[in-house]
C-alpha cells in the first residue's frame, strides 16, 4: 500500500517541478521504511510488557469431617487438554472460540491450582489422618485425582460468566478400589465484566464450592459404616 502511494505521489511531482520534487521524493522514499520499521518496532516492544499473574484464593470453610478416612491421601495434580493445562487465562466465545490470554496468567495450571486448595482444605477438614505431598516417596493409603474439562471465562451474548467442569476420582490402594467418582460442574453467576480481576474472584469461589462439595461427599462415606475403608 505504501508503495503504491508513493509511486502515484513521485510521478506527479516529477511533472509539476522537476528535478526540485524528484530530489525530495527522494528524501521521503528513504525516510518513510523507517518511520514505518520504528512504528512496527515500538507496536512489538508494547506487547511484551510482563504478564500479570492471579492465584486461586479463598478462605478456608468449615466442616470438617468427625471421622477422617485411616490414612494419607495424596492428590495428584489434575490432567487438562490444552489449553487448560497452561497458565493462560482462557476465554470461550459465544461461537464456542477458544482463546488463550498472552498477558493475563495464572501463576500455576488449573490442575496444580485446584489439586493445592483441595489438600490444603482436606488437612484443614481432617478429611483423612494425614497428607502425603507429590514427590515425596512416602505411601499414602488414597489416592485423588481427575481430570479438568472447562476451566475458563464463557462469553455468552451481554453476559460472561466463570465455568468449572471437571471429575474427580477418589482410589483406595489396598485392597485397590475406587470408593469415589464424580462429576462436578459449577457456573459463576453472571460478571459485570470480562476482567481478569472479577474473572479470578469468580473461579475462586467455584472452586471453594467444589472444595466443599467434595468433603462432603467423602465424609459421607466414612459415616457410613457399611462402606469399606482401611489404611
């Protein structure tokens, strides 16, 4: 387009003033590269400000459990297909697009995020005797895991709203067997925005729902004395 323009604007100085205009069309055809490498440039360099980065954080809510399982638990970190399995905040459009935020992080995945809380929150419950951290080689008797399906702010028309979908799995060791397995799915009510503030606060409160949610549900089962559970 540039070129364009600049050829249209040379032939008609070289008729209207001769050698006069030519020189300076000159001047303009070397100067103009620049000034639009310089706007390129400077277009880049905006881009790569530092990202900003949000954590999921809630206070702790009661209950706790009166009978905890016998035994550690250890929660694995939850698997996510791309691209909820990196720290790009991520948005779905009404078309059901799928975008990732270059700028707007989370300082972990949704499955490191999620799997920290709920063992921070099942220690606090005394859900279970003890915690066993991933990577330390000490057995633990239950194992947690699962595997996040949406975890995202969803544009629908005027509204958005943050979405939580994922299932979770609860595995006794010995003997092997799965005491629990269910199917979670929250919806924020609707934002006032699509900003990562309000969107973080959003996701925070669902996942303290599932937090709560899930201890109940677990310690329904150790209540219930038909139920087999050992360490």
């Amino acid at each position: 387009m540039i070129r364009d323009i600049m050829s249209k604007q040379s032939s008609a100085g070289i008729r209207e003033d001769g050698s006069g205009k030519l020189a300076l069309l000159r001047s303009w055809v070397f100067i103009l590269p620049l000034v639009v490498l310089s706007g390129c440039l400077g277009s880049l360099f905006n881009k790569s400000v530092a990202p900003d980065y949000y954590q999921i954080d809630y206070p702790f809510q009661p209950p706790s459990c009166s009978k905890p399982f016998p035994g550690a638990v250890r929660i694995w970190p939850f698997s996510a297909p791309a691209p909820f399995d990196r720290e790009q905040m991520v948005m779905i459009s009404p078309s059901l697009q799928v975008r990732s935020s270059s700028h707007y992080k989370w300082v972990n995945p949704a499955g490191n995020m999620i799997a920290d809380n709920l063992m921070r929150d099942l220690s606090l419950g005394m859900v279970f005797e003890n915690s066993v951290p991933v990577g330390n080689p000490m057995p633990a008797a239950y194992e947690i895991s699962g595997q996040i399906y949406r975890f995202a702010l969803v544009e629908n028309g005027a509204t958005s709203h943050a979405l939580l979908d994922m299932e979770i799995s609860l595995v006794q060791q010995k003997p092997h067997s799965v005491l629990f397995r269910k199917h979670f799915h929250y919806q924020s009510p609707p934002l006032t925005s699509t900003g990562p503030d309000e969107f973080a606060a959003a996701m925070a409160g669902l996942v303290s729902q599932l937090s709560s949610d899930l201890r109940n549900d677990l310690c329904a089962i150790t209540q219930d004395s038909s139920h087999p559970t050992g360490g």
